[in-house]
C-alpha cells in the first residue's frame, strides 16, 4: 500500500510529496537533519527559510515546544486544520536544528487531510513540508502540479486529488507571554482568531519574522498588476465576481472567496503558461478569506 511505502521511503531518509487540505507537502523525517538537507536541495530553497513540522496533533505538538494557553485554547479549537503555531522550540526537540534554521521557535501544524494523516500516523513522527514548488514557484495545489516542479527530485508523489483550501495555512506566533501574531494570513481568518484569544498584532511592514515572508515569495513568471479594472491591451485577465474572459481565468465567477483560494494557484499557473507578460487581476475584498488572498497576490507582484 503507498501510505506504508511512503512511510518507509521517509524512515529511509527519503522525500515523499504528499496532499494537505491546504497545498501540496514535500515531506521529510523531522529528525533526520539530511533528510531535510535533502528537502533544501530539492526545492532550491534558501537555508535560512525555517519550515512546518507537522504533528498528529496537540500531545505531539508540545513534545516539541512551549504552548502558552493561548496557543493551546487555538490549537484545540483549529486542529487539525489549515493553521500553524509558531512557538518557543523545546531544548529536548526531536525536531532537526536545520529545519528550524537555527531559530529558537518551532512552527507546528496538525494537517486534517485524510492521507497527510495516515502517513502521520503510518511514519510515527514529525514530518517537516514546505510546499511542494520550487522556490519562488507559486504552491501546488494538485499532484500534477508538484510533480511538474520536483518530479525528479522526490522519491515518491502521492496523489490525494486537488487540495481543498488551495492557500496555505494560517501562520500565528504566541509568545511565552500569550501574545499572538498574525504571521501570514490563511484560511482560519484574523476575526475567527480573536474570537478567542482577543485582538492581535499584525506581522506586516515590521521586521520579517518569517523568512517565508520575503516580499517574492509566490511568484509566477508574468509580471502581476493588481486590483485591475478593467485590464489592458495585452494583459491577460483574472477575473474575480464574474465569468472567465477570453482568453483568461476567473478565480470564482460567482465572488465566492473560498471557490477563490481553491482556483488561485491553478489560475496563475494556467495564465501564466499563456506565456503573457502580465497578469491583471481583478479587485478582490479585503474582509475574511480575501486577506489572505490579497496578500499571496501582493507577494507575486512583487518586483523581483
Ligand atoms: O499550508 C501550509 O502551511 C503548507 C503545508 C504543506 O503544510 N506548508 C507551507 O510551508 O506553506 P512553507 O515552507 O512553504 O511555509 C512555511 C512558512 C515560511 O514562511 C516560514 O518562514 C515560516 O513558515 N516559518 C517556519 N518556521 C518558522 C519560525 N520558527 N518562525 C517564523 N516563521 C516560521
Ligand atoms: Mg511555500
């Protein structure tokens, strides 16, 4: 069966892409530095870029770091889900230094897709997954996708159908002292996080706190101009509250934001193999699942 290869391929210090709810992981044995040495080379990937232990759940996740009750409070309420907690590391973590590229902090996340889980459970470990693209690729959201850009390089692909969510998740600080920070914007929205654990701050336009966070992060080739309307001559269109044009893409035709992350990364690889050299997209709201889309289209603008 794949999952039981897959786990054994991971034991072995092998690279294993597999589906989350959110994007595409490529995965590798948390403890086994070469291991992710390997997941580095594969993704051409900058060492300093810290990457997302994924658990079982909460027991697991406190193995590994410090959880302030406020880190607890949502892990209870967001796991397993599209949500990350980052979180003083433990001196006793299993988890590689290098993947943590040398940070005192840790990021944890327990993924809810069926097959992220089984191999959880099959493997018996933390699994370490950036997103499974090439570095400074925009995310995959299918099989085929990861396969285009890291075929070669991984051992196995296990194919779970098209992610869900299509945006990865949530990203939260919680210091020793409780406070929160909205490291990137995901799925699980800024007002579903204060519900519980009251206002938050907001990493953007302070210091990078998350490498990830570099401003061309999510980039196709095209050049991007955002919140387009209408588009110019010679742009290609992403269309967003109305029907694809032609020629070009809508991310949901209807103004649905979730139908929207789900199509976003596909709409951009479609688009951008249009060979066009700019992609305009349509005004998207800010409220809700919008910022989190608004703020991957911002990345892929980003001069570069
Ligand atoms: O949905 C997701 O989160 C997907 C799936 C595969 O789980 N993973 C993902 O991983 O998006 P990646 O490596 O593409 O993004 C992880 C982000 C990066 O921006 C990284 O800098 C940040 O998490 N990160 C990891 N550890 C951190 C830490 N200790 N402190 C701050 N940021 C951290
Ligand atoms: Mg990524």
């Amino acid at each position: 069966m794949s999952i039981a290869r897959a786990a054994d391929i991971l034991r072995a210090g092998g690279l294993v892409v597999f589906p989350t709810e959110t994007v595409y992981g490529l995965g590798a044995d948390a403890t086994n530095p070469h291991a992710v040495a390997r997941i580095y080379e594969a993704k051409g990937r900058p060492q300093f870029n810290p990457l997302i232990a994924h658990v079982p759940g909460l027991t697991e996740a406190q193995a590994q770091a410090h959880l302030h009750e406020n880190a607890r409070k949502l892990a209870a309420a967001f796991w397993p889900g599209p949500f990350t907690i980052v979180a003083r590391r433990r001196p006793d973590s299993s988890v590689a230094e290098l993947a943590c590229a040398g940070l005192a902090t840790i990021a944890l996340r327990a993924p809810s897709h069926p097959m992220a889980r089984e191999l959880l459970a099959s493997f018996g470990g933390p699994i370490v997954a950036p997103s499974a693209n090439r570095s400074g690729h925009v995310s995959a959201t299918t099989a085929a996708h990861a396969a285009e850009d890291l075929g070669g390089r991984v051992d196995l692909v296990l194919d779970g159908g098209p992610c869900e969510i299509g945006l990865e998740s949530t990203i939260v600080a919680v210091a020793d002292d409780g406070r929160v920070t909205l490291l990137r914007p995901g799925a699980i929205s800024r007002a579903e996080i204060e519900a519980l654990v009251g206002p938050i701050e907001s990493a953007h336009g302070g210091a990078i706190q998350a490498p990830g966070m570099m401003e061309s992060h999510y980039a196709p080739r095209a050049r991007m101009r955002l919140d387009a309307d209408p588009p110019l001559q010679g742009e290609v269109y992403l269309a967003f509250g109305a029907p694809a044009p032609a020629g070009g893409a809508t991310l949901s035709a209807t103004g649905d934001l979730v139908e929207a992350a789900a199509n976003l990364y596909a709409a951009l690889r479609a688009l951008d193999a249009t060979g066009a050299e700019v992609i305009a997209v349509a005004p998207i709201p800010e409220d809700g699942l919008g910022e989190a889309i608004r703020d991957r289209l911002t990345r892929a603008a980003a001069p570069r």
